[in-house]
C-alpha cells in the first residue's frame, strides 16, 4: 500500500496522531539504553540491582530469554529495553532506578550537591529531548517521569484545538496548528511560530468566509480580528465585558512573529527558545478556540 504521499501529511490529523501515550517507538528504546550506559557507565553492581529490582517488581527471574539473573544483568536490560514485545511501564521504571542509583553512587563518592544537581539537569535534557523528538506526550521532571496530558495547557488548549479542528471545514487550519507543533518537537522553533500565526489567519478567513463578511486576501490578523469584531462575533450587549479582548488577540501570537519568526535577521540570529515556543503554541490554541466557539461554527 502507498502509504505518506501529499495527501497523508497534509489531512487533519487527531490529537492521538500528534502526541503519542500509549507506545515506546523503538528508536527512543534504544536511546534510551544508550543514555543508560551515559548514566551508569560500566558499573556492573548497578546494573545487577536494577535488573533484579524490576525482577522482584514484575515477577520474573529474569528480563531476558538469554541470560539468567546475576549473569550478564547490562545485556539482560539491553533486551527488554529494545525486544518487540516491551513492558511501557518497565522501562520508564528502569530509566528512573538508574537515575536514583547513580544519585546514591555520587552521594557515597562525596560528590558536592552543585554537581548533583548538574548530572541531573544534563541526565533530564537528554530525555526530555529524545520524548520531543520522538512526539512523546511524555517529560522528566525532578527525575519522575509524568505524562505531559496533566498539565492544563495540554488538557484545555492542545488537545480542544487539535480536537475542535479536525474536520473538513478548518482542515487548513488542523494541518497548520499541528504541523507547528512539529516544528517544535523537532527544535525549529522558528518555523513553530510562523505555522501558528498561518494558522490563526486562516482560522479568521474561514470565519469571515462563512459568514459573509469581506476582506482582502491579504489580510493579516490585526485586520481580520477587527472585521470579526466589526461584525459582533462577540454579541454587542457583552461588548463592554470584551473591550480589551480585541486587544489580547492581537497582542498573543503577533509580536512573538514579527520579532522572531517573520522577519530577517539581519546581522545578527535571533534564537527561539523553546519556552517561548510554548506559550506561542499556548496562546495561539487559546485564540483558535475562543474565535470558532465565539463564530458558532
């Protein structure tokens, strides 16, 4: 079958397509092990303990088909981090237990708490960007792993735009907001916020579009946001309730874009760090939402 032609990547797409919860792709299982063997080096005595650990936890008298408990404990974790059938909640398992024990190793070697702290910062941005990279719904923090959909910003604004978007109708606008957070999975934060705004301005067209209200095509937001309050997109008894929303639309997702994703750089690269990234994708999702649920459509 033919499968990832123009028409697949550019259909809307649900939000179980975007973020991924339930399978560990085996490209990130094997990054794993690799940031196990960072963590732990060739420290035979951790890599018993872990492997018998997880042995006790799950009831097994051993991870792997191969080799027995004690005996080759690095290949034995090795194979149940990269086999087909993996355990999800085992590895994750495996990953914190080897984060603590080289925490305790450090502990007895007398190392001081800055140092600590500096293998934990460098241990959690290697992971956290292999579940970025990997479309993980998934991030380490203060060395527990936590599934990224209890934070409000995924619950209440990813996940209803993504959702409120995959039809036929805002089609254009699903394939933006999702490919943006692409972007920002793969590190072109750049490119994150310049889909974002495409995004919005094509939410607003297609509003106007269905309502009959007119614009020019190149309209940009500023412009389209005024058309949409022009023509009471927010009912005119409540406009005094919204006199600063106008205001708050225009002053989200734009000036993010001009001075970091839609101009030249000139001289000088201007980067965009990903927490900005973040609240672009935040905002922008907020905006979405409000103007379709405000429009009725």
């Amino acid at each position: 079958m033919i499968s990832n032609l123009y028409s697949d990547r550019n259909k809307p797409k649900s939000v179980d397509e975007v973020v991924i919860f339930d399978e560990l792709p085996r490209k990130l299982r094997v990054q794993f092990y690799f940031i196990l063997k960072d963590i732990l080096y060739d420290y035979d005595p951790h890599y018993a303990k872990i492997h018998e650990l997880l042995c006790r936890k799950y009831g097994k008298l051993s991870l792997s088909s191969r080799y027995a408990l004690g005996d080759y404990d690095k290949e034995a974790l090795e194979e149940a981090l990269t086999k087909p059938n993996y355990n999800f909640n085992l590895i994750f398992d495996m990953v914190e237990l080897a984060i603590r024990y080289q925490i305790d190793q450090m502990l007895k070697d007398g190392y001081e708490e800055e140092e600590i702290n500096e293998f934990i910062e460098e241990v959690q941005k290697s992971i956290n960007t292999c579940f970025k990279e990997s479309s993980m719904g998934y991030e380490i923090v203060n060395c527990q792993i936590i599934r990224k959909d209890s934070e409000i910003t995924f619950t209440e604004i990813i996940e209803p735009t993504i959702n409120l978007t995959y039809n036929d109708l805002f089609e254009n606008v699903n394939v933006d907001f999702v490919d943006a957070i692409k972007e920002y999975q793969n590190g072109d934060n750049k490119n994150c916020i310049v889909k974002l705004l495409r995004a919005f301005e094509s939410t607003l067209k297609i509003i106007c579009d269905k309502k009959g209200w007119e614009y020019n095509e190149t309209d940009r937001c500023s412009k389209l946001i005024n058309i949409c309050f022009d023509n009471e997109i927010v009912p005119q008894e409540m406009k005094s309730e919204f006199t600063s929303l106008n205001s708050l639309l225009q002053s989200g997702i734009l000036p993010v874009r001009n001075n970091f994703g839609g101009h030249g750089d000139g001289g000088e690269e201007k980067v965009v760090e990903d927490y900005l990234a973040r609240y672009a994708i935040n905002i922008t999702g907020s905006c979405i939402l409000f103007v379709i649920e405000a429009s009725g459509l």
